[in-house]
DNA sequence: CGTGAAATACAATAAGC
DNA sequence: GCTTATTGTATTTCACG
C-alpha cells in the first residue's frame, strides 16, 4: 500500500469503470502496472468487488428503514444470514456490539411492504425500525489520511 | 424500465467493470444498445456511480462503529453534513424518522481514533455508539423483484 | 517491479432496417 | 428504437531492462 495504490484506490473509489489508460494518466505510471497493481489489490482482498450505486427511488423503491434486531437466541440472523436469502428487500446487515445484535437496512416499494417485512424479521426477534428520510452523506471515499 | 434495464442493472451492481460488448453478451442485446441504455440509466439518475468497494480491514481501517445521533437543534449534522468535511472517518449519514435523527458510519484506524471521532461528533448532539463486529450482509442488488 | 511494443478486443460513430 | 459495419483507441500479453 504505497502512494500508489492509495491513488488507485481513491480514483477507483470515485469511479469504478475509469479505464487503466485513464488510471494510468492521473497515476503517472503505464498501463500495464495499472493493470498489474490493481490486479494485486483485488488478489489481496483489498478491492472487493466493483458496484454500481442505484438510487432505489428512481426505481420505485422510495421507503427506505433502518431496522435494529434483537434476535431470539440461537436462530440469529447475524449468524444465519440465509435465513434472509429470500428477502431482496434486505440490501444489508451489520453486526453490532451491544444489546442490538444487528441493523439490517431495508428498500421496499411501499410502506405496506415495510410491514410484512418488518413481520418476517419479527420472526427472528425483537424489531424497531426508523425510516431513513434521506442519506445527506450517502458514501465516502476510504483515504490514506 | 424494461426487462433489459433490469438486467443491465442487475449485472452492472455484481461488477461495475463489466465492458458494454460483455454486457451485450449476457443481455442479449447489441454493444450499441447498451450503450445507449447505460447513459440513459446514467442521465435518469438511476446509476448514481461506479465504486471500488474496499475492505477497511485490509487497509489498516479495522475499527468500525455505528453511532447514533440526537443532534442539538440548529447545528444537525444532517441538514449540515459539510460540518464533517473534514472528518474522512466518516463514511455514511443518514437521516431517520424518530428520536435518533440520524445514523453515522465510521471507519477508523484505532479504538483511540474512534474515541477522538465520538469527541467530535458529540459537540454537534448526543451520541450511542455501537462497534461493528462483521457484517454478515455487506450488500445486495436492488432487483426487480 | 517497471517499461515498451505486439496482437486482440473494445467503444463510438454513422448508416440502414 | 435496434442492429450491423467501420474506424480509431484501449487493453492485454509477452519480452526486456
């Protein structure tokens, strides 16, 4: 991880799709150790995947929620997570420290769809959810800093 | 926002880096088309952006916390998220119905780091934080479904 | 580990269906 | 609005320093 790579990280972080000849350009070496370093990142775990963002409200997709678990003992989500692999509303689950065992973030059409799936998470334990009513910083970059 | 789009979307979300002549292939249609379908997602304000996902863990970023947010009146960092501009720790904001106004994400070097992050951010409201152990779902498409 | 030069593959335009 | 064809450029691999 030298000046290098941070670079490349930061540019691919900004836009995944730049080519290695662009990379390249605003790195200030040649293509081919564009191609071979990033190569590396990724083999290393470093990068791992590259994704396009879709705003979920263009798609039909306006009602949004944050829902914080507390599971029922053994059938916790956070240990079993393809309990929700039938569930493609769940776009994401992080483990928490504390008497929260999980936030799972939700993308639904409707606030009908909410609910039936706020019954199905209430299968695995204790739900309170919060709408999200907007993301003022909806991702940022991880520097070198 | 036909079946194609959907695929388009669905394939660009598992990898970003895909060409429009490998999209054309999974998709069934010409490289022009999609072209001409990407840039229309694009300029739609569907695909907000390509990004490199990185792993914190692997860049010496291991500490990551969720930290809830009950701002102080005027100065909420949700109507005023340039005040953390100059916080590169934090990674998301966002905004909630209820009582927590909003739901920080923050990638750190060190408990310490985090520690001094909390400071921070509890001069703008009172804060609940809760550390990240894994993150059993990290993402998924948004689908047609 | 980096650079340079080869063949291959890709993107973009324009024209036609 | 989708496809085919063409042109120019980008990417990749290999060989070399």
């Amino acid at each position: 991880m030298d000046r290098v790579d941070w670079a490349l990280l930061g540019a691919l972080q900004e836009d995944a799709r730049l080519s290695y000849n662009e990379l390249a350009r605003r790195v200030h070496v040649s293509p081919p150790t564009v191609a071979q370093r990033v190569r590396r990142l990724e083999n290393a775990g470093v990068i791992t995947g590259y994704r396009a963002a879709v705003d979920p409200t263009a798609v039909g997709r306006p009602v949004i929620a944050l829902v914080r678990m507390k599971c029922y003992g053994p059938r916790c989500i956070t240990v079993h997570p393809e309990l929700l692999d039938d569930c493609p509303e769940v776009v994401e689950v992080v483990r928490l420290t504390g008497d929260i065992c999980s936030v799972v973030k939700v993308v639904t059409t409707s606030i009908s769809e909410l609910e039936r799936l706020l019954v199905r998470l209430g299968g695995y334990g204790e739900t309170s959810s919060a709408m999200v009513l907007s993301t003022p910083i909806p991702w940022r970059p991880v520097t070198a800093g």
